[in-house]
C-alpha cells in the first residue's frame, strides 16, 4: 500500500509494551476504592492500566508506540451494579479523583482518555462486570442490560430467545450498550433499525449527587426528555449503568442486492428519493467513485466497475417481504441509471464490514496513515459539503508532504438529508501526530464552515469539543455546563471530554 501512495512514508515501529506514568494514588485510596468492589476489582496493576489507556483513534495507536511514558488511569475499578458505581461516584468525590467511565474502549474522538483536570488523579470506571440481561417484556418488546453488556452479548442473550437489538456500528464487537447510549452510535442497519438513541427506551443514571430512572412510557408530554441529556453525554454529566431498549423477533429471512451507479451524484438522488418515499432496507451504502475504484483494487466487492457502488440488505418475516422492499428499490434505481450487480458485493461487504479498523495497525508498520472521519447534512447541501471537506482534506495533508487519497460513502439516510463517512489514507510523515491533527482540524473547519454537524455518530469526545460552540451556540454550551454544575458539582466525571471549558484547558 505505502507503494502506491504518493511521498515518502514513515513506518512508526510497534513497542512490545508502552511505557506508563505512575499512579498518583495511595494505598488508602486503594483500600477505599477496593472495600466497594472487593480486592479483585480495584487495582493499579500496570497490565490492566495499559487496557485503558484511551481509544482506539490513530492519534491513540501512535502515542502507543512512542519512546515516552503514556498516560495511564491510576486505577482500574470494576463495579458490578449500578448501586457499586453509585458508590464509587461518591467515593471518588470525596477523594478528590476523577473517573472515566470505560466500556469497549472504542472511541475514535479522545472520549475516554484518562485525564485528571484538576484532580489529584483519574480512575478508570471499567464496567464490564455490568454486563447482564436484567430484564426481557417479550409483550412489549424491550429489554434492559447492564451498561457494560457489549454488542455481541446482547445479540446472543436476545438470540436465544428469538429477538434482536439489530444494531451494528464498525465497533460491534468490542463496544458497549451503554457506549453506544453515551455517545448516540448509529449502526450499520440504521436504515432499518434506527440510530441507537433511536432505540433507547430508558436508562438508569448515576451522577456524584444521586440517581435517575428515565423512561417510563413509549411517549410523553411531561415536560423535556430528560433522556436526551444523558444520550451522547459521554460520561461527563454521570455513568450510564443501564439501558432499556427496544428489540424485535429476529428476521426470518435476508436478502440482498447491489447496484452500479454513473456518478456519486446520481447515485446519492436515487438514495433520497428511494428515503423520501418510505423505502426501508435494512442497510443501504453508497461508496463514491474512489471508494469504489479502491475496494476494487484491494479484492474487495467487484473486481470491474465504473462509477459508484451502492449495497444494500433487506430483512422481513419472510422471502416475499424481504423482496417486495428490493424490488421497490431497484425501481427508483434504475430510473436514476443505476445497473443491478446481483447480491455478490452486498454479502462480500457483509463479510468484512467489522474488520477495517484493525488494519489501521498493520499499516502503520508499513509507513501508511488510514482514519476515518464523519458528519451529516441536508440533501440540498450535501455536494457543497463533500467537495469542502475533500479539498480541505487534501490541500492539509499535500502541504505536510504527502498527498492523500480520501474515500467518501454515505451509511446513514435520513428524509432530510445524510451522513458523509470520509476515510484518508497517506503515507505517514516523520510527524504523524501533527499530521494527522492538521488534516482533522481542516477538515474540522470545513464541516463548520458548512453549517454541518462536527459529528453524526462518532460523538464529540475531546477531539471535536473546540468545535461544538459553532455548531450548539454560547447559550448552549451554557445549558451543558449548568447541567454539570447540577449532577457534577466538582467536576470529576471524564474532565475535558464533550463540554468546551470556560478557560482554557491546560491538558
């Protein structure tokens, strides 16, 4: 790959293990922190700390090969219910520490790095122990999990009692239940399933000064949706400890089918009217033309194809169901020029849609920087947005010495608009940190500039935060704040992540 890239590339070399800082904490804090969770699920072990060091963003994988010390939680706590993390909240207050909740460790936007602020120390809040299937109302089709229940446990507990939550991000099978909440994930089946927040029928919260249930009915007028403050919080107004959501029998049948389209362009008119008329598949992708030309390349979907390839998967309670929504599919396509490719590239994408972010690693030892970034817009603007971002991608990484090759598909479709899922991939240069956070604060920039929103579905975490002003407004991040000043009051959960500080941050 790095061969056929243009300028040179820099491989960064892995580390057998990195280097970690010290935990800032005592004994006492320790024994206090353990006589919550028993001996076996408090620890400063540097084993286990180096499993928390962060995310799983290429700014996070090249700090772990970096000669210095990384930052490391100065502890790891593991609670096994919501009435031990409600414990640990206060605890932690009381001692003056912060604490991060951790589930997969998945974030892309520096959501659960373990920073301090301005406390003495950071414990990681790891809720593995959570994982659970607390409650199934198979009348009314919910189910409630602990927070830290990962995709793949859900989806089995659900299995063998015939249903599915159906919800599918590239993270699927690390990610959690309650980070899919924290930060308003939106899977791969969006189309059919909805967007995770979508999903949530209630949650159960602990914050530093007590406690909420939210959600008691399908629908209410009482008041705002106090839900909504806790969707894509990301830990920093309180911890997530579980989440009740809505799930379905598991289809009795898939189909799929693929299409060729001339141009992005067509391709992307055909996606909004096909959305504007009602037409649901369960996944419905459209990669542009170099998306296309370089899945080809690497042996992915088709080997000869011009122009823009669209997949798509179709579920229903029987064959019939399932090939009525294709065959309404396939009419709006075609009237938009777009050839039927059979169902060949649809299953081979199926195959392989959750193994791209483990290759991120792998190039890297061949000197090649792959990252993906998104955002979302109204149909109407969604050209303008494309273009701004690609150039903006482009001109960046040219003038640090390398020129990009950026990739563009849209996942997610909305009647009013879609998301735009970008992926970049260059030679590295001899600094790639700063590389790679000139070419996101370009396009960062371009997003802005384009009155799109900095995130639709990788959340804001500490990379996107400089961002949220222009896109939320001072007297919104005025509402965020006060809400913290409420539920936090000093300040202890995942300090720097989401909200934009008053002051500048110093870490």
């Amino acid at each position: 790959m790095a061969a056929l890239l243009p300028g040179k590339a820099h491989p960064v070399a892995r580390r057998e293990r990195p280097a970690l800082t010290p935990s800032r904490l005592t004994e006492a804090d320790l024994a206090a922190l353990a006589r919550i969770v028993g001996d076996a699920h408090a620890t400063q072990d540097d084993a286990v700390r180096a499993l928390h060091l962060g995310g799983k963003s290429t700014p996070d994988l090249l700090r772990r090969r970096l000669d210095e010390p990384q930052a490391a939680p100065d502890a790891v706590v593991s609670p096994g219910d919501h009435a031990e993390v409600a414990a640990l909240l206060a605890e932690c207050a009381r001692l003056g520490l912060a604490v991060v909740p951790f589930g997969g460790g998945t974030s892309v936007v520096g959501g659960v790095d373990p920073v301090a602020g301005s406390h003495r120390g950071v414990v990681s809040l790891d809720l593995a122990r959570t994982a659970a299937l607390l409650d199934l109302d198979e009348t009314s089709l919910l189910a409630a999990f602990g927070a830290g229940t990962t995709g793949p446990q859900a989806e089995d507990l659900l299995h063998e009692r015939g249903f599915t939550l159906g919800h599918f991000p590239q993270s699927f099978a690390y990610a959690s239940l309650g980070g899919y909440a924290a930060t308003r994930s939106s899977g791969q089946a969006s189309r059919g399933y909805g967007r995770f927040d979508d999903l949530v029928h209630g949650l159960r919260v602990a914050t530093p000064v007590g406690d909420l249930r939210l959600g008691r009915a399908p629908a209410s007028a009482a008041g705002p949706d106090l839900r909504q403050l806790f969707l894509g919080s990301e830990g920093a107004l309180g911890v997530l400890t579980e989440v009740t959501v809505r799930i379905r029998p598991v289809p009795a049948v898939t189909a799929y089918g693929a299409w060729s389209f001339p141009d992005f362009a067509s391709g992307a008119a055909a996606f909004r009217e096909a959305t504007q008329r009602g037409i649901r598949p369960t996944v419905l992708r459209l990669s542009d033309e170099t998306e296309t030309r370089v899945n080809a390349a690497m042996g992915g979907h088709v080997t000869r194809l011009r122009g823009c390839l669209a997949v798509a998967t179709f579920e229903g309670a029987s064959s019939g169901e399932a090939q009525a929504v294709r065959a309404a599919l396939d009419g709006v396509f075609a009237a938009h020029g777009a050839k039927s490719r059979g169902e060949d590239p649809a299953r081979s994408w199926e195959r392989g849609r959750f193994s791209a972010p483990a290759l991120r690693d792998t190039l890297m030892d061949s000197g090649v920087l792959a990252e993906t970034l998104e955002t979302a817009t109204t149909w109407a603007a969604l050209p303008s947005l494309k273009a701004a971002v690609t150039a903006a991608l482009v001109e960046s990484l040219t003038e640090a010495g390398t020129k990009p090759i950026v990739l563009c598909h849209i996942s997610h479709v909305y009647p009013a608009g879609a998301s735009l899922y970008f992926t970049v991939v260059a030679a590295l240069t001899d600094d790639p940190l700063a590389q790679w956070s000139g070419a996101k604060d370009a396009a960062s920039r371009a997003i802005s500039a384009e009155g799109a929103t900095i995130t639709h579905h990788h959340a804001v975490g500490r990379d996107h935060r400089d961002y949220l002003e222009a896109e939320i407004g001072p007297i919104g991040v005025e509402i965020l704040r006060a809400v913290k000043a409420v539920v936090d009051p000093a300040g202890i959960m995942n300090p720097g992540a989401l909200i934009p500080a008053a002051e500048p941050d110093p870490t």
